[in-house]
C-alpha cells in the first residue's frame, strides 16, 4: 500500500501501482515543503515524482514550470502530459515556439526559464513566475554540459526561496554536494537517492566467438573466462598484446539478439556515417525483424506520414524500416526522427542504430542497448567513454513494466576491449562538475538590477564556486594551521629587542664575508705558489733556504731546511737532499718544498757536507745528523711561508680578528637562547612567505569566476555598452538578445548594417552571424548575394576589435561570420523547394534545419529587442514567416 500524503491526494488512484520508496520520500519531501535531488537511474521512474508535483500544484490551483535542457525533451513532455492532463492544461516555450503559455503546465527549456529571472532582482518573484510552486529541473545532470551547465546553474541561483525547485538526475557520484550547495543558494532541500533499478542490467561482451557474460557471479569484475590465456582456445578479449583484435561482425550481433529474444535493441555508434553505414548493411541482407502483423502496422503508419509529409521520405530510411530497421542521429530530418521515435516506442523497430544523443532523456526505452566502442573522437583527441556517458546509454535497456531484464552488449573493437568494458560497467558515475563561465548577457543583465557587489555575491554562489570551495578548503586550512603557528611564534619573540639582533646579524654577517675573502686570498696566493715554486727550485742551489712538509716529511708543521744537493730524479725534477732545523738529512721531491727564500743569505757550510753513505738517495729516505751537522742546523732560519707573508692575506686575517672581537664584545653575543631566537627568526620568516605565497594561489583560485567577469565588464566598456557599470542603449539591447556571444550579435543588430536588408537577405545575413562551420569539408552551390555580402563587410571592422579584445582578456567566445553556407538560407527564404535545397550542399538533412532552426531563433528574438530599427524588426518577423515552413518548423501544436 502506499503511504499516505498529507496534501490530500489520493496516491493509489493517482498512480494505481505500488510506488517505490525513493519516490515516497521525494514526495513526503514536496509536501514538508523543501526542494528535492531526486538521483537515480535511468529508467527507474524519477519523471512520476514531476508527474506527482503537477497533481498537486493543479488541485492547488497552482502552477508548475517543467525544464528540460533541449527543445526535442521539451516537445515530447508537451505530447506526454498533454495525454495525461489534458491539452488545455500544458503549454510550451522552446524560445522560437510559444504555445499556450499561460498554462498551468508550462514546459520549457531550462534556457527560457533562466531568461525569464534575467529580468526581475534575484530572490524576487516576477511577473513570469506569479502562481508558480515547483519548477522541476528534467535531466538535471545537464550541469556536466560543457555548452549548457552555466544555465543550470543560474537557473537554480536566481529562482525565488519560496519556489520549490525537483531536480530530476540520472546517478552521479557527488549528488550529496549538489543537494548541499542548492541548499546554500536557494532553501531547505533535501537529497532522495536511489541506485536501485526496477529492471536490472545484465553486461555482456561480444567478439568474432560470440557473446560472453562481461562480469562474474558478484557483478564486480571482468568474467575469469574473457581473460586472455594465451592459447587458441581462449576467449580473446581486453589484451591489447598480440594479434590486432577484430571486431565481429554486425549481422551476426543482430542475429545472435534476435535469436537470444533481446529486441528491440538500441545500437549505439559514434558517428552519423557509422549508424547509415549500419543501416545500409542491414538492408542488404534478406532479413525481417518484424512479423507479418507488424510489418503490416509499419507499413500502414509509415506510408500515412509519407502521404502527408512526402518530401521527408528517403529511399535508403524507407525500406529498411518496413523491416524494423531504423537509425536515429541529428543529420536526419527532425519530423523523420519523430516518426522513429513515434515507432520504436510501439516496438515496431527492432533496431535502431543512433548516437549517443539518443540516450539523453530521449523516451524511448528497448529491451537491449549494443555499445558498438568504448572510446570516441572529441574536440580533444581520441578518448576512453566516461562513465557516466557509458552508464547513460546503458541505461535506456529494460523496459518497465515488460522486462524482466535489460541488456547491455559491449562489443569488441581493435582497440578496446573486455578489461575497458568491465571498468565502466563497474566503476560507477562520474562527479558532476561545475561548467559555470560568465557571459556578457549575464553581465549586462545583472547589471540592469544589481549592483556591482550583488553581481560579485550572485557569482561567488555558483556551483563551480562551491566545488573550488571544497577544493580549497585544504588550502585554506593549511593558511589557518600556519597562521597560528605565526602567532604563537610572534609571541615568544615579543621581548627580543630586534635592532641589537639586527645589528648582530650584520656583524655576522660580515665576518661570513670576511671568512669568504679570506679563503679567496688564500686560494690564489697557494695557486700562484704552486705554480711558480717548481721553477724556481730548478735554479736554487746548495745553502738555500726553504721550509718542507709533505708526503716525505710527515710533519704536522713546515720545516726548515737547507738544500745541500740535488740528485737525479725519476721525472723532471731532480730529487733533493736537504738538511733540517731538527739535525736530519731528508730526501724529498719539489712536491715536499713548501717555500723558499732567496732574499736569505746562502749558508756555504753546507758546501762540506755529504750525506749519511748508508742512506739511499730516494724520496722518503731520512737520517740522523751528527755534531758537524748540528752546528749547521742551527743556523738555518726559520722562514715562514708565503701565505702568511703576503700582506693582503695579513691585512685580511687582522680585519677578520677585529669582527670577531666585534661579534664576541655585542651584548647579544651573551644571550643564552640565541640559538633558539635566531631559528625562530627564520621560521617567522619561511611561514611569512609561504603563506604570502598560499593565499596568493588560493586568491587566483578562488576569484576565477569574478576575474572572467571583471574581463567582460571592461571589453563591454571598450564597446559603449556600460557607461561605467550601467548598461547604454546598446548594451540594454545585448541583454535582451540569447546566444553564444551576445555582444557580437548586439553589436551586429545596433550596427545599422542589417537595417535595410529585404527579408530574404536579412535572413541569410542573421545565419551568417549564428552559424558554427565544424568541417571544412563541406559545400554548397549556392552563393551570397552582394546585398547580404555587402552588409557583413560593413561588420568586418567590429569583429577584428573584438577579436583582438576577446584575445587580450582571454575570453573564449565565438565570434562567427559564417560566408560559406548561408546561401542555402536565402535560396529557402526566397521559397527554394526543400528536395532542390538539399541536393545543392553536402550537409545532411538535419544539419541544414539546425541551421534554419538557428536562424529562426535569433530571428524571433529581434522584435523583442529594445533599440534596433522598427524596419528591422518588421523585416525580422517578415524572414520567421518565410524560414518557418516544414520541415524545418517544430511541428507541434
């Protein structure tokens, strides 16, 4: 039974199934009056508690504002609550399309909604919002959107307090964090987290061999069987070693699906000529996924569409879903996608082959979804599936309510393999991260109501802010600890007279430096010594005086000596028989001389004298003398050496004894915990500039959002759309206006430029300004004419300024100006059949109603915008007129 509700709303008659425990306490949650994160999977029903939240907000006559974060989900709630509540009761804004708008079900892009706060003081209910008592956020984990997450996030910031807010999310890892900061910036909100799925997954792995279980019996790891043995019988799968891995083929996975009863399946590959690839390769083969009874209802509904809409049909799209066949990506005709969509939900299609898109709250749920490569192309290289992209599209198997089980097929490539499918089916969802960036309409537009310090409070709120908070918050407490340390360090140097300390520092200091010169004076007299000593013993003779120390006189000061004799020697210096101060004979080499003295009177006693005969005349070699010898002994002189008679070394060694007495004389010298202030001194000093250098990265982090904004203000200066922080005439025109850069478009609208165009040519010309060209490749035979060329001549100026201001504050908008291509919108404005258009370019079908699409968008917008030209704005309505015909309109009414 389900529990009851205190709003007095009759649960089992509205849903008459048992609810599951996560959706009772969101909506015990709704009724306390707090903002829900309802988290759960894919599939597990989180839309019943929006469904549930419209039931009450109608019996209170209230009414509800459901988001989605694209136009196709906003269009197929329309139809799905238009089924439930009726038609009156729903109305839709997707920016170029307005129905019903004052219903109490309004369905609308999460961009609409956010536009629609723009205009009224953050926290403050507008006119827009009267009545309004929940706004359900579909598919909040759109936050990761790189393109989209920064309207989420003001969507949340700036909603009223007293406005419950439903996010609805797939699994992500940090929901409580996300719950947390909706908490700070809007209300009391409360997390339901759910990771149960009504309809479990089973993994699988696919390979030339067949089709394995990926996990093992605990569902935590790779299948024991899918590693590689090594021998030929083992299943091949996760070794990128060895052989290149061959993918198996795509027939063979549909008839290994079809024979295992897991159609319908939605097949998933990367690219748009992948998924026609695929398509045309089933239709070569002489097989049927449906059976006569359904192949008769295809026909039927199929042949209906194309009798009202016959120039949407294509051969290669037709006959091969007569057969169940289909594939689904955004280079196919919007109205052609809407019938698949329309089929596979009646299980008519058992295979669709599509893009990733697909699986981004698109409802159309299949018993079985085949992940054709792990990996995929980005603007940033080839990389790994994310698990969350991964989870994502697994998600779309198991259909409620029909199967028991839903299946996941990952196949084999030559380059991923069943170790990389394991790791995604087990490693969980990704963290939501913050994609915040300021724009110049969120500039301008907060600027309109807001001061310049309510702007900065509005940015420092963001979701991204809160992530780097929690990012930083390490940081911030490594300052604290260090900060304290800094106090209490302080605190014990407080009685230390720091100039006496100063004073002795220098003192130090110095006799460091005088140390230094010291040794340097040193070095060079001992060089200029050893350089020039063995040149001059070549030429000394017998009675010479000199000092010797070294290898052969082992003596811990020099000695003095008299050279007595030279004998040969074995290199190129003779050895020396020398007589010592202390009265024996030493035989040494010219390497043993420490100094000697010419200036000394040559002693000619020496001239009688022989050395000892038992003593060998080898370095080394030392006797005794005798009574003759002492006599002579003692009339050598000591002679000191060189480098205590050089008077700059002299000079030198007093001026290092007068700084010592300096140093030993200072009364800090007498302190008995010098040591310990001195070390302190420097630890005040360290912590000093780490923390300078901490709070210095902390500040570059922190601020990030607000340095962006800051950047836009000034470029927005440069350009005349704030005069100081209040927006001009222009800039209350740029706010008005939605798109990826909307001071280009401002700027472009005030110009004057486009003000005299004829529709057709106004047309073309607003393309050129929306269009993004993602491949060089493509072409079309049709070309500008020179009303439209001259025009965007006329905006070459004020593009390269903006350029150039965009690159000096490294801002990274897009600024287009888009020749090529436009052609393909006068020629359709000027009333080109669709057929004829398309078979002038190599753009898909799809790409040119995106581009038509967005054309009619900024179109729609020119009217509503203050200042421009009423010629403009006339002819602005004139061009929707003549874009908005099928298929390139909605196709919803």
């Amino acid at each position: 039974m389900n529990s009851p509700i205190t709003s007095g709303l009759d649960l089992e008659k509205l849903f008459p199934f048992q609810l599951d425990d996560f959706q009772l306490q969101a909506i015990a949650a709704l009724e306390a009056g707090r903002s829900v994160v309802v988290c759960a999977p894919t599939g597990s029903g989180k839309t019943l508690i929006g469904e549930y939240a419209i039931h009450r907000a109608l019996a209170r006559k209230r009414r509800v504002f459901y988001t989605t974060p694209l136009k196709a989900l906003s269009n197929q709630k329309l139809r799905d609550f238009r089924e439930l509540f009726g038609t009156e009761m729903v109305g839709l804004l997707t920016g170029d399309v307005s129905i019903n708008r004052d219903a109490p079900i309004l369905v609308m892009t999460t961009e609409i909604f956010r536009n629609m706060l723009y205009g009224t003081p953050i926290g403050e209910v507008g006119t827009s919002l009267i009545g309004v008592e929940v706004v359900v956020l579909d598919e909040c984990h759109y936050m990761n959107d790189r393109q989209r997450g920064t309207v989420w996030e003001e969507s949340i910031i700036y909603c009223p307090p007293e406005i419950q807010l439903l996010a609805l999310s797939a699994t992500v890892a940090n929901s409580d964090q996300l719950t947390d900061w909706i908490k700070q910036v809007h209300g009391p909100t409360e997390l339901v987290y759910s990771d149960y799925r009504p309809v479990p997954l089973q993994f699988y792995y696919c390979n030339p061999k067949g089709m394995f279980p990926l996990l093992d019996s605990s569902q935590k790891r790779m299948n024991p069987q899918l590693k590689p043995k090594g021998g030929r019988g083992a299943v091949r799968g996760g070794n990128r070693r060895g052989p290149r891995q061959e993918s198996p083929n795509l027939a063979a996975v549909v008839s290994q699906l079809r024979q295992d009863d897991m159609l319908p399946a939605i097949y998933f590959i990367f690219s748009r000529k992948g998924c026609d690839q695929a398509m045309a390769e089933m239709a070569k083969l002489p097989l049927s996924l449906v059976n006569q009874e359904e192949a008769a209802r295809l026909r039927q509904q199929v042949d209906e569409f194309l009798a009202r809409s016959p120039e949407v049909g294509r051969a290669e799209q037709i006959e091969p879903l007569y057969r169940g066949i289909a594939a689904h990506h955004a280079g196919i005709l919007p109205a052609w996608k809407g019938l698949i969509e329309e089929l596979f939900q009646q299980g008519l299609i058992k295979v669709v082959f599509a893009t990733e898109t697909l699986a981004a709250g698109i409802n159309m749920p299949a018993r079985t979804t085949v992940i054709s490569s792990l990996s995929k192309r980005t603007d940033m290289g080839h990389r790994l599936l994310t698990a969350s992209e991964f989870l994502q599209m697994a998600g779309r198997a198991g259909r409620r309510g029909m199967d028991i089980m839903g299946h996941v097929v990952t196949v084999q490539t030559p380059f991923e393999g069943a170790r990389e499918a394991a790791y995604l089916a087990t490693v969980g969802a990704d963290p939501l991260i913050s994609q915040f960036t300021p724009s110049y309409g969120m500039v301008l537009n907060l600027l309109q109501t807001h001061t310049l310090e309510e702007a900065r409070e509005l940015i420092e709120r963001s979701f991204g802010q809160y992530l780097a908070t929690l990012y930083l918050r390490p940081q911030q407490q490594a300052i604290a600890t260090l900060k304290a340390e800094l106090a209490q360090l302080e605190s014990q140097l407080e009685s230390v007279d720091w100039d006496l300390l100063a004073q002795y520092e220098k003192l130090q200091e110095r006799l460091k430096e005088e140390k230094r010169l010291l040794k340097y004076l040193q070095d060079q007299a001992a060089e200029v010594h050893s350089r020039d000593l063995p040149i001059a013993l070549s030429f000394a003779v017998a009675g010479t005086a000199l000092s010797l120390k070294g290898k052969h006189v082992p003596v811990a000061h020099p000695l003095s000596a008299v050279l007595v004799s030279k004998v040969p020697g074995s290199g190129q210096f003779p050895y020396l028989v020398c007589l010592g101060q202390d009265n024996r004979w030493y035989v040494v080499t010219v390497s043993d001389v420490v100094s000697l003295r010419g200036e000394f009177p040559r002693l000619a006693a020496v001239d009688s004298l022989h050395p000892p005969t038992e003593m060998p005349l080898k370095p080394g070699q030392s006797r005794s003398g005798d009574e003759q010898t002492r006599a002579i002994a003692q009339r050598i002189p000591a002679i000191p050496s060189p480098l205590e008679e050089a008077s700059e070394v002299v000079d030198q060694l007093q001026r290092l004894s007068m700084v010592q007495a300096q140093i030993e004389m200072h009364p800090v010298h007498q302190w008995g915990n010098r040591t310990t202030i001195l070390k302190r001194q420097k630890r005040v000093a360290a912590i000093q500039e780490e923390i300078r250098d901490r709070e210095e990265k902390l500040g570059r982090q922190s601020q990030r959002h607000w340095e962006e904004f800051l950047s836009l203000i000034d470029i927005l200066q440069q350009f005349g759309c704030l005069e100081e922080l209040t927006p001009t005439i222009t800039g209350q025109a740029t706010a008005a206006i939605r798109g990826d850069n909307e001071l280009w478009l401002g700027l472009s609208l005030m110009s004057g430029e486009l003000d005299d165009l004829d529709p057709h040519h106004l047309a073309a010309a607003c393309a050129a300004l929306v269009t993004e060209v993602s491949r060089p490749d493509i072409w079309t035979r049709y070309h500008l004419s020179a009303e439209v060329e001259n025009a965007l001549a006329g905006l070459r100026g004020i593009r390269r300024r903006l350029f150039q201001l965009q690159r000096k504050h490294n801002v990274v908008l897009p600024v287009w100006l888009e020749y090529e291509l436009v052609g393909l919108v006068e020629q359709w404005a000027m009333g080109v059949d669709w057929l004829e258009l398309c078979s002038n370019t190599s753009l898909d079908e799809g790409d040119v109603v995106r581009i038509l699409r967005r054309t009619l968008d900024f179109l729609s917008q020119i009217p509503h915008v203050p200042h421009v030209s009423i010629e403009l704005k006339t002819h602005a309505r004139e061009a929707i007129g003549l874009l908005d015909r099928f298929p390139v309109n909605e196709g919803v009414e």
